[in-house]
C-alpha cells in the first residue's frame, strides 16, 4: 500500500497536535470534503511527528509525499472523534506506534488504523 499526500510536521509539546493537526485537517477538508480524506501520521522524533493528509481515492493537489506501508498487521479502532485523545490514550498504552491512518465522518465518528513494529527484547 502506497499512501500519497501533503506532509506537515507537527509538535508534540503539550499535545498541542489534536489542535494544529486539526486545524490542518479543516483546511483540506474546506477544499476536498472531509469524507474523502484520510490522514497518515508518521515519523514521530524529538517531539514532532510528520503527518500527512491525502485522498482516499486518487492523489490530492500540490501532494509531496509518497510512503510504502505495510500490507498487513494493521489494527482498527472505531469511536467518536470527540473522544480522540482518549483514543489514542488507549492506544499508546501498548507503546509506540510506526503508523497511524484516520478517517473522519462527518456524524462525528472516526476511524484509526495503526501499525505497530513488534519487539521482542
């Protein structure tokens, strides 16, 4: 799987990125409709995370990004968009992640794929 899109960095300080990656979400959403994006978080170092938003179906204007996934070993979970942090809350209980996929609808649900590289120490 090849995810294609436009790549912003984001700080991680404070999580202040439910704001500014939100914001980012709001102004592709202006131009593409939130329904047709998804967006890839990405590269999380020294405090940032790399994020990038694309379409689901084709390639978004002005995209600078093209990432290889992996096919398999995803996990999915389904909630309410106004419970994201909670969310991810749950899901970083388990440690770090190396990729993040969210959708978002506009009944307020959303949708989060995540791929995490296991360890065996």
């Amino acid at each position: 799987m090849v995810f294609k899109g436009i790549t912003r960095d984001f700080s991680l300080a404070g999580q202040q990125q439910y704001d500014t990656i939100g914001q980012f979400w709001d102004e592709m959403a202006d131009q593409y409709g939130l329904e047709n994006l998804q967006g890839l978080g990405y590269q999380w170092c020294n405090n940032v995370i790399s994020y990038a938003i694309g379409l689901k179906d084709g390639c978004i204007d002005g995209c600078n990004t093209s990432i290889v996934l992996p096919d398999l070993g995803w996990k999915t979970v389904v909630g309410k968009t106004s419970d994201l942090k909670e969310i991810y809350d749950e899901i970083y209980k388990d440690g770090a992640l190396q990729f993040e996929i969210e959708t978002f609808s506009e009944d307020g649900t959303c949708e989060i794929r995540y791929y995490r590289v296991k360890t065996d120490l």
